[in-house]
C-alpha cells in the first residue's frame, strides 16, 4: 500500500543555505561539506523512506540554481511530487509541472490544511492543524501548527500517518 509523505525548505542547489546561522550562532544545516554534499545526503535520506508508488507533499521552497539541476534532482527522487509552491519558488509552472504531478497553494489533507507560510490563526478554525514549512529552525507556540522544514525531519520526508498519530 502506498504512503503519503510531507517534506518542506529542501533548497536544493542553495549554497547559502550552508551559511545562514541560528539564533543562537550555530549553522542552520551543519555537516555538509558544500551544497553537493547537502543535495546528495537530502536525496538518500529522502528514498530511504519514499517508495516509488508513494506520494509526497513538497510544502515550498524546493531549490535554487537553475531549473536542469532542478529537474535532475527531483528525477532521482522516488514518489509522485505535488508541489505547495514557496515563497522561492520562482520558476515557471510549465517547469514546475516537469516534475511535480500537481502545483498548488495550498491543499487539505483530512482536516489538516498543508501551506508553505503558516496560515493565519482566524484561518484556522475550519481545520484541525496546520502544517507548514517555512520557518525552518523556528516553531510557534501552538500545537496546531506541524514545521516540517526538514531541520525538524532530520533532512527525511515524514510519513502523514505519523504526523496525524503524533499531533493527536
């Protein structure tokens, strides 16, 4: 049976990634040794758990550089890729749609609205949780809201099942 799997903030080919700090001075992503490193070390752990007949929930912020390193990326990646468009992703959907079944803004998953920014709390309401990518090392205060930035996933796509057995 297949599985349904959610990931966020992978930025692939984004060297500065490597550089940008904490609030507290450490590296946000330490131990790779460049973006070449980050990039194949984000591909292993994200086929390790995601079989080719699963479904996975890209929620923003896919990579940088330029869109045929892109493209090679996600062709090595395992699953059918639905995309919850960031706010860098930047290239044009006729690319997008190269590698991802579907593009969208947001999506809902069983009562669980899927976005890239965390929506706003009067939003809310109408769903039980919110999960989101975007923030990266950060997290709000509030049990509603799941960052799945992969700085929370060790780098590795999360399995919806247990985000719904956790969050309950």
């Amino acid at each position: 049976m297949s599985k349904t799997f959610l990931t966020s903030d992978t930025h692939f080919g984004h060297g500065n990634i490597l550089t940008f700090l904490k609030k507290d001075g450490s590296l946000l992503r330490p131990g790779f040794k460049d973006i070449k490193d980050h990039d194949l070390e984000l591909i292993k752990r994200w086929n390790s758990v995601v079989e080719p007949d699963d479904k996975v929930y890209h929620l923003g912020d896919v990579g940088f550089k330029n869109f045929e390193y892109l493209k090679h990326i996600f062709d090595a990646l395992n699953g059918t890729k639905v995309l919850i468009k960031g706010n860098h992703d930047n290239f044009k959907l006729s690319q997008y749609m190269q590698i991802f079944k579907d593009v969208r803004a947001t999506h809902v998953l069983d009562k669980y609205v899927l976005s890239h920014v965390p929506i706003h709390p009067y939003s809310l309401d109408r769903w039980d949780y919110n999960i989101h990518g975007h923030l990266h090392e950060n997290k709000l205060d509030d049990p509603k809201y799941i960052n799945i930035c992969v700085e929370h996933t060790n780098y590795t796509p999360v399995d919806f099942e247990e985000i719904k057995k956790r969050s309950k």
